[in-house]
C-alpha cells in the first residue's frame, strides 16, 4: 500500500506538488481564521433559566418555582442532567445537554417546554434564559473610577447601566454586558403607617395610585378645521414632585390626599447585596464581557477594546475605565511563545537532519514537510471546530520535539 502510493507520487509529481499548493493555502487560510483562545473550552452544552420572585425565602422558590421547572425540563430531549438552585428572590435551573448538542437547537427546545411549564407558575413570574454563553465566557473585565471625586457610585453606576452597556452589547460576539458594584438609583416610597392609619388607607390602594399615575393613555381623534389632531394623556414620572402629587384618596371633606402626605419621598440606592472593589483603594462600578458561545475570543476582544477607546471621549470629565481583566493579553502572549518555539524547534530540526544526512536534498524532506504538516493541523481543527488555544496549540509543538 505505501510502496503503492510512493510509486504513484513518483510517477505524479505534477499532481503531487498542485495538491501540496493546494493543501497549504487552505491550511493557511484556516490558520488565519482559526479562532484564537487561551483557555480550551471544555463545558458543556448548557442553558440556564433564571426566574426572579421577590421577597420570597429559599424554600417558597424550591416549592413554587424550581421544583416546577426541573421536573418540566427533564423532559426536554438530548437533556443529561437538570440541576436546580433556590436562593432567596430567584431561583436558577441549569439543564445540561449531550455531547454534541447544538447549543442554539437545545436552547430553542428549553423555550418549547418553558411554554408548557408556565402554568405551574405562580401568575408574577417570568422565566427567561440566560446568556447564550459557556463558563469560559468571561474574557473582559473593566472598572470605572473617578478619582477627582466629583461623580458618586450611583453615577458612575448609571453612566455604566445607560451609556457603556447597551454599545458594548452591540459589538459582534458579546453575549452580555454584566453591570457590577455601584448603586442603582430608585424612587422610594418610605410610607408613614400613622398617616395611613389616620386616613383610612391601606397599602394596596397606595401601590395601585402609583402604578395607575405612572402610565401614558392613548385616547381618540378631533378634527378641528379640517385637521386631526390626537389626544393622548401623559402621565410617566419624572421627577419627585410628580410623585408628591399623585392623589390617592380624598378625605371626609373631599379634599385630595395626595402621596406626600403619607409618605418621605426620596431617590435613594436599590438594596445590594455584593460590592466591587479595586486594588483596596474603594468601591467602584463596572462591567464584566461574556462572550458568546463559539466565537473567536481575541476578535472579541479586540472589538471590545476599540469600542471602550470611542466610549471614552463621551465620559464626564475625572471618569476612566480601567480593564482589569483582559484575556488577550494571555492569548497574545500565548501564541507569541508558541511561534517563537515552533520557528526554534523548526530551525533545529533543519540543521539536525543536515548534519546528520549530509544531503542537502534529503533533509528538505523533512524541513519543508514540517510546516505544511503543521498548516495540514490547522485545516483539521478548522473543520472540526476547534479553537486555537493552549492545549491544541501544544499539541502542534509534539512532533517537533520528537
């Protein structure tokens, strides 16, 4: 069979050496559109779905939303393990797919039987999924911090949650844009129970004032000398005064009892459970970039980059993003060091077999077969899907160093 093949190729060099042309300049161009990693990704196929229900203890969740879920998504197909976790106000139910499993096909079937599931629910709940992302996702971290002093938490969490999130979200292979530490600001509402008391008003009927004042109503037409004109009425809150004035009953004299009466009315931060904090030098605000299943990891981050670079002419003077997470810096690093050894080891090679064979034309065997074997493993990779990462990127170093 060998003898075979060496004797056709001897009889075909012509064809032989279109075939190797041909062969190294598609490994070529897989290799330059290999995507680039530092960290081989080993997950599973999973889907999360999360569901928020407020103010409700771990076991009011596990009994009314988790234990629901998990035993709906059991039957989703190709499903391996279904894992459920209640925690105090949300509940997350990761379901964990075959081998082999297209991630987008096994997030459209978890969809499927979400519908199925939603009755079981209680009414104010609402599934939804998470990002369509793996655990190695995480490429990018960055933090925003003032150091003049002049921009609170709440703004510099606000400047993150309004002008950097929803363009980072735009850049192509990002899954999520992940807001951390700072305080989200809120209208509050700190009800006085003797006020309420002495009007006669109970809570829910000051819950329903709010909700029914904080809300834009669409009405008809009137024509008026040949022109329509719309009318609509505008009702959104604004500003603390809008809600001061919302009235939320009236008093034996028929007077309006208005929101302030009842209530301190103020904007303050939304309850927080966790910080981010820098280098011990104080809190700060920031983001964290997930990257979305499959794609190229340094592209990604890359465009990351160039976004954050045009976002920083926009920022309130005294604000800077600081990256404190950047993984590619590691790819970089990584596929430096194995070009330097791969050309090292390539050179020693050479002079090896020339030393050794003592023909010039006998050891070009060798050192032009290294190469196109190399871009040879690259063309595999790219029709296998694998990404250019520590592991695979070792693998290449392997034959060398025989």
């Amino acid at each position: 069979m060998i003898r075979a093949l060496i004797e056709a190729s001897i009889k075909n060099r012509f064809l032989v050496l279109i075939a190797t042309l041909l062969i190294t300049f598609a490994g070529f161009q897989a290799m330059k559109n290999t995507p680039l990693d530092a960290i081989p990704d080993l997950s599973d196929v999973q889907v999360i779905v999360f569901t928020d229900f407020e103010g409700q203890a771990p076991q009011v969740v596990e009994d009314q939303v988790t234990y629901p879920l998990t035993t709906a998504m059991l039957s989703v197909p190709n499903t391996k393990v279904v894992r459920g976790y209640s925690f105090f106000g949300f509940s997350m139910v990761y379901v964990i797919f075959e081998d082999g499993t297209d991630m987008y096909w096994a997030r459209t079937r978890v969809l499927e039987y979400l519908n199925y599931a939603a009755d079981r629910l209680p009414a104010s709940v609402s599934p939804k999924l998470g990002p369509d992302a793996t655990g190695v996702g995480w490429v990018y971290e960055y933090a925003l911090v003032d150091k003049t002093g002049k921009h609170d938490l709440s703004q510099l969490r606000s400047i993150q949650d309004w002008y950097l999130r929803y363009p980072l979200q735009t850049v192509e292979g990002v899954s999520e844009v992940a807001s951390i530490g700072g305080y989200v600001k809120q209208y509050q509402v700190e009800l006085n129970p003797d006020a309420l008391l002495a009007y006669n008003i109970p809570l829910a009927k000051v819950k329903h004032a709010i909700q029914r004042s904080n809300n834009d109503v669409g009405g008809r037409l009137v024509e008026m000398g040949e022109t329509e004109y719309m009318v609509r009425g505008l009702g959104y809150i604004k500003s603390i005064h809008d809600l001061e004035i919302i009235p939320v009953g009236v008093d034996d004299n028929g007077t309006p009892i208005f929101l302030k009466q009842l209530a301190n009315i103020h904007l303050g931060p939304e309850l927080r459970r966790g910080l981010a904090e820098l280098n011990g030098e104080g809190e700060v605000a920031g983001g964290i970039i997930i990257m979305r299943f499959g794609e190229n990891a340094l592209a990604t981050i890359e465009r990351v980059r160039e976004k954050l670079e045009e976002l920083k002419a926009g920022l309130p003077e005294g604000v800077e993003i600081i990256p404190v997470y950047d993984r590619g810096d590691l790819i970089e690093r990584a596929v430096d060091n194995l070009k330097e050894k791969l050309i090292e080891e390539s050179i020693v090679v050479a002079i090896i077999c020339l030393i050794f064979l003592m023909h010039v034309r006998s050891a070009l065997v060798a050192i032009i077969s290294l190469p196109i074997g190399i871009l040879m493993a690259f063309l595999i990779m790219s029709w296998q899907g694998l990404s250019a990462n520590i592991m695979s990127l070792g693998v290449l170093r392997l034959p060398l160093v025989r």
